[in-house]
C-alpha cells in the first residue's frame, strides 16, 4: 500500500499534476487525486516522509530531467514537475524537520536594486525548491541592504541574484560588496544571472557562479554545496 | 475521415469583385478572338459540334477556334465544385472543395537533378583549431531509387498532404514505354497518401489506371476513392492546345480519372508581364481545357490548374522568388473560387540552385502568401530548388517543418464565450498565485498541438545547424517502414501490368 501510493505521488510529479483539479496530460484526470492530496493521504497512512522524497519527489524528478535531455520535455513540463514538488516539501516539511531529514540547503533569491522584471528569478525558485532546496523568494528591486538583512538574520547558504537590464547589472556587485563590508561574504555563495550577465561578469564581480538557465543555476548550486 | 489540411479562416485577396469579372470577360473575350490554336484534330471536332467557330489553318497545321462564353459557361455548370482525391489509405484521402479554402500542400514536380547531401568539416586557415562542419550539396541524375526514397520519405512527412514524383527516373533500363508504370508503381509501392502525376505515354495509360484499379479493388473502387489523379498542362502558351496532352486530356477524362488542366504561362515571354493580361490569358487557357474536359464527358472531376510564372531577366526562364510569382497566383486562386473550383496552385520554388537563406526566404514568401489565399492544392512545396529543376530531399525536410508552421498559422483563431470565460478564470488563477506565470497552462495545449513547438533543427545557439540537424532528421525518416502494396495484389499487378521491373518488387526472393 505504502508502496503504491509513493507510486501515485511520483507518477503525478511526471506528470506534473498538483491536485484534483489538474486534467493531466491528456485531460482525463480531473477529480483523481494530484500530488498535495496524495502526499496528504500517504502521511494519514504514516507513511515515512523520507521515503516519499527519496523514492517519490527526488525519482520523480530524474525522470522529468532525463525526458527533458531527450526534448520530450519542456520547460513548462519541467516548471509543473518542480512546482508540485515545492507543494509537497511545504506539506512534508514539518515532518522531515521530526524525522531529522534537513533540506538540501537555504538559498535567499532576488532581482536587485532597480530591476522589477522577476520572470527569470521566479522559475530558477521554482526549479530550486523542486530540486528539494529551501528557498526564501524576495521578490524584485531588493536593495543590497536588505539582501544583507535577511544573510544576516536567516543565514542561508546560496544567494541567487537576477538581473535583466544592463543598467541594474551593476546592482549585483553592489550587492557582493555590501556583503562583504558587512562580513558576510565567506558565509554564503552567491550566484547570478539574468540575459545580460555571463560567466566572465559573475568572476569580474566576484560572485561565485553563473547559471545561463535555471537548469544550470541548480547544477551551479549542486557543483558548490559539493565543494564546500 | 479526409486528412485535415488547414482550413484558412480569413483568406487574403488581391482583386475585387469587379476586378474578378473584368478579368472573367478579358478571358472570353480571348477565347473568342483571337480564340485557341487547336492542334489535335477529336477536339477541334468536339468544339465545332457542340458550336464552336472551328477554321482550319492548313498552312499552321491546326484549327482556330473560337470559343463562345455559353459553351464554357454550360462547362463550369457541370464541373464538380468538390474533387476527392483518394488515397490507398483512405485516411490520406483529400476533398478538394471549390467554396472552401482548406489547403493541402504537396511535392511535385518531375526535376532532373537530385541533390544529395553531405556533412564535411572545414578547418580554419587563420586558426588551425577552429573546425566547423558544414552542409555540402553534390547534384547527380535522378533515379528509380531515388523516386523510392522520395516516396518513403514523404509518407513520413507529417504536412505532405499529397504526392507527386519530385525526380524524373532516369535509369538506363527506363524508356518511354516502361516509364509510366514503373513512376506510378514506385510511388504507389512507398507511400499510402494521394499520388498525382503526368503521363509520359498515352498508350500506357489504361496499364497505370488498371495498377489503381488492382490497389483499390477495381473498377467502382477506384471511381469511390480515386488514388490516383493526373496532370495535363493541355495548352503551350500562349492559347495553343497540344496535340498530345490535350489526347491525354481526353482520353483520361473518359476514364473518370480526377484530371488536373493546368497551364503555365511566363509572364513576359509567353504572356504578358502584366497582372490583368497574364491572369486573363491563364485563366483563358484553363477554362479553355474545362470547357473541352466537360465537352467529352459532362461531370467529369477536373481541378483548376494554375502554374504562372514570371520571365527571368537575365535569362528568360521560369522565376518563382518574385512577387510578380505570388500576385499571378493569388490572382488564379481566386479566379478558382470566383468559378467555384478547386484549384491546383504554386508555390515553394526557390530560384538559387542550393538550400540556403536565399531558398529559404523564396520558398516561405510563397508558401504563406499562397496558402493564406486559400488554394486547395498547393503542388511544387517541398524540396524544389533551381526554378523546378533540382529536388533535394533534406531540403524537403526543413519544407515540411516550415509547412506546419504555416499550417498554425492559418488556423482559426479561437475566440467565444468558452475560450474567454475560461481565460479569466486562468488570470484570475494566477494572480492569486507567487509567482504570476501562467507557464503551467502551456501544458495541456502543447500536447493537443495548439502550441507549436520549438524549432526542430535549432543549432546550439552559436551555429546554424539547420541542414545538419535536417539531414539527421532525414535519415532518421528514411529509416522507419512504410506499409507497401500487400503481397497478393503485387504479385498481381507484376502479372498484369507489364514493363515493371522486378527490383521494384518488395516481394520479390533474393
């Protein structure tokens, strides 16, 4: 039984589904429970938390990437794969905390200073929280000063920080040096990105890692939780 | 259930009403005076029956014919306004109706030239480590086999509605007696959609329709899901009617055979370059055609057969990549649909010799122009290159990807009460959500096909890839089966229909 439904929750991850209300692929699913009322239903079972990420999310979420390496995934496909995982982690959270599971770490997300286009930032939150990180979204035109606030108060491991403009660009090297004169910068990595950024701005700037797409900003994340 | 084309919700047009019929009287003005050169003796008979002003040019070896309005109007009275053409799978079948613009895109037509292509690395000479691979394009003669693959291919080409023979088999055992049977046997043998051609030898014309008959299921079959169709451009422009096709014309009309009357004047040369003369002219020459088809057999299916085209100025031959091209032929369709009929119109030809950005943009500025006008049958579309006289495969492939995207673009747009109030609630939706993106609703329309794809040969950001990736796509297409004429009907058509050669034989042992 337990088995089944870790099952179900992994086969509507693919899918994509969230809840009753998703049609599915194909339409035909409305009413058949998505992943909040299946996660929902395999905790009333007592079924262990950690087995439902590991088995269910985390399999899931392989498979969506390697559909989406042989382009029969999209980024919308991938985009609903991840966001039913992040409703899922909202829901096993509590649980996983009792249960000693940690998230895969804490990552602060913002466009800077001057910057309102947040199209960008929001799918890399979503793709992150998918991939099973912690992720504390501040929305856009965020100032080094707060950015700086929330280090200092919730000490997350990764910063990500999105620009789409070459006017705000320099924003993100404000950010960096803001940290640092608060002596901040040797406690958290910061990544950046955005269209008119690249790997040889984030080195000029000193930030820690590029991603060109959110796909490669979590491998950035991956490649530095590893190294660290 | 008929393949589903696309059916064009709001067609563009050139001319007006009172252009349409100022056109429509310059043509019976022409058909009267000067009239027609008739050069085959059983039609200028059938016109002076039916009372026509027929005078013998003995001195020019021909009729002049005067053809009165009445006569081509009772003509048009009994021309079908619908026109299936069948296929062996029925699924394939097109309906050609005259009062809708659905169209179909096909191949066509019968080139010498098959560009073969290869994919070659060049190293920089400035800089040694620099290598790139390009796309490499080596014509060669055109063969049965080649007419083979070119069939299969197009089975597997999702917006190929119907098929006519892009290469002309040049073998050395094809001769003007075994041509017809082996082209129409090659293709029928490779895919399951509509086959269109011209008949190279009248007298092998009972052999090919008695081939359809045998893969139909005889005689009623085939008139009830008419596989194959012909062409015959009937008159040599401008308005002299060929001895031989205007025969083939006859003889496949008392046949019951879907005929399409085409004409293909050059602006210029054997037409006048402008508009209003060369459509008035075309459209003389093919209602001339009609008038004669329904003359020998009343309700017989013909299609309007518009293939006009401008002189080169360099050159004088045939040129496609103009917009002269399009307005001719927008100006044809139109004429079609002012008489009702489904029309055979152009586009897709390409001017330069090779695939390339020159191809590309001629190719698409017909493709869309012509198929946003409403034409029923657009032949000439897929790999055509050098003004009709090359066909490359690969670029057929890139073709069928630009089609399709043609095709989406032309459907109608789907705006009522459903649509909408489902679209509010869809905003509504997201404002209440974090992120405000309406990504998750792509889903459900990518997979009914209402979203489109992304761009199937795109390279990796940096390269053009697109003929390496289409050349890929290609073989891969090339690789995959096609359902062949079943066993016992192919063993029947090789003891029936002589002159087809056993390599052609699926079945056939060793």
């Amino acid at each position: 039984m337990t088995d089944d439904i870790i099952e179900q929750i992994k086969q509507n991850v693919i899918q994509g589904r969230m809840d009753k209300e998703d049609e599915g692929f194909d339409g035909g699913m409305v009413g058949q429970p998505g992943v909040k009322e299946l996660v929902q239903q395999a905790l009333d079972m007592g079924t262990d938390p950690r087995r439902m990420v590991t088995e269910g999310l985390t399999e899931a979420m392989s498979i969506v990437g390697e559909r989406f390496e042989a382009k029969d995934y999209f980024i919308p496909d991938m985009l609903a794969s991840a966001e039913t995982v992040g409703e899922a982690m909202d829901i096993l959270a509590p649980h996983l905390a009792k249960s000693g599971m940690a998230t895969k770490g804490k990552v602060i997300m913002a466009t800077v200073k001057g910057d309102l286009h947040d199209i960008g930032k929001n799918i890399v939150s979503i793709i992150l929280k998918g991939a099973g990180y912690e992720v504390n979204d501040m929305g856009a035109d965020v100032t080094p000063e707060r950015i700086v606030a929330i280090v200092t108060e919730e000490k997350p491991d990764f910063i990500g920080l999105s620009a789409l403009l070459t006017t705000t660009m320099m924003a993100m090297k404000e950010t960096i040096e803001s940290l640092a004169e608060a002596g901040l910068r040797d406690k958290v990595k910061v990544i950046i990105g955005g269209a008119p950024t690249s790997a040889e701005f984030a080195a000029e700037i000193g930030a820690d890692g590029y991603g060109a797409d959110a796909f490669q900003a979590v491998r950035v994340v991956e490649e530095l939780k590893q190294r660290s | 259930m008929p393949r589903e084309g696309v059916l064009v919700h709001r067609i563009y047009e050139r001319l007006s009403k009172d252009q349409m019929e100022r056109i429509h009287n310059a043509s019976m003005e022409i058909l009267t005076r000067p009239g027609i050169m008739c050069y085959n003796k059983e039609a200028a008979d059938i016109f002076s029956s039916f009372g026509a002003k027929v005078n013998a040019l003995p001195s020019s070896g021909c009729w002049q014919v005067s053809i009165p309005e009445a006569l081509v109007l009772g003509a048009l009275e009994t021309t079908p306004k619908v026109v299936k053409l069948g296929a062996r799978s029925e699924e394939n079948s097109l309906i050609l109706d005259g009062s809708e613009p659905r169209v179909y895109f096909a191949s066509g037509s019968e080139t010498n030239i098959w560009l073969d292509m290869r994919v070659e690395s060049f190293v920089s000479k400035s800089d040694g480590s620099v290598e790139i691979k390009l796309a490499t394009f080596h014509p060669r003669r055109g063969m049965l086999a080649d007419l083979c693959a070119a069939a299969r291919l197009g089975e597997h080409l999702d917006n190929l509605d119907g098929f006519i023979r892009p290469v002309n088999i040049q073998d050395e055992d094809i001769t003007e007696e075994n041509k017809d049977v082996n082209k129409f046997f090659a293709c029928l043998n490779n895919m399951t959609k509509h086959i269109m051609a011209g008949l190279t030898s009248l007298d092998k014309l009972d052999e090919v329709v008695r081939m359809a008959e045998l893969i139909a299921g005889g005689k009623e079959e085939l008139r009830r899901n008419p596989l194959i169709s012909f062409i015959t451009c009937v008159f040599k422009s401008p308005l002299q009617l060929v001895d031989d096709t205007t025969q083939k014309c006859i003889e496949i009309t008392r046949r019951g055979v879907p005929l399409v009357i085409s004409s293909s004047p050059q602006g210029g040369s054997t037409a006048p370059i402008k508009e209003d003369g060369m459509v008035a002219q075309i459209n003389a020459e093919i209602l001339g055609g009609i008038t004669l088809s329904q003359l020998v057999s009343p309700g017989a299916s013909v299609i309007y057969g518009s293939v006009p085209t401008r002189a080169g100025l360099d050159d004088l031959a045939d040129t496609y990549g103009v917009p002269e091209f399009n307005n001719y032929n927008i100006d044809c369709v139109q004429m079609a649909r002012f008489y009702g009929l489904p029309c055979y119109s152009t586009a897709g030809v390409a001017d330069v010799k090779v695939p390339g950005i020159q191809a590309t943009v001629e190719r698409l500025f017909s493709q869309i122009v012509i198929a946003l006008c409403g034409a029923q049958y657009i032949h000439y579309a897929f790999g055509l290159l050098d003004k009709t006289a090359t066909f490359c495969p690969v670029q057929a492939v890139v073709d069928d990807a630009h089609i399709g995207m043609v095709k989406s673009l032309l459907r109608a747009p789907k705006v009522d009460e459903v649509e909408v109030a489902a679209s509010l609630e869809q905003i509504r939706q997201v404002m209440t959500t974090p992120n405000k993106l309406f990504v998750r609703y792509i889903r459900p329309k990518l997979r009914s096909g209402e979203v489109t794809l992304p761009y199937p040969f795109e390279g990796d950001k940096v390269t053009d890839d697109v003929f390496i990736r289409a050349h890929e796509r290609m073989q891969e297409l090339l690789k995959r089966p096609v359902e062949h004429i079943p066993p016992e009907t192919s063993e029947r058509i090789f003891r029936e229909v002589p002159g087809l050669l056993p390599r052609l034989n699926t079945y056939r042992e060793g």
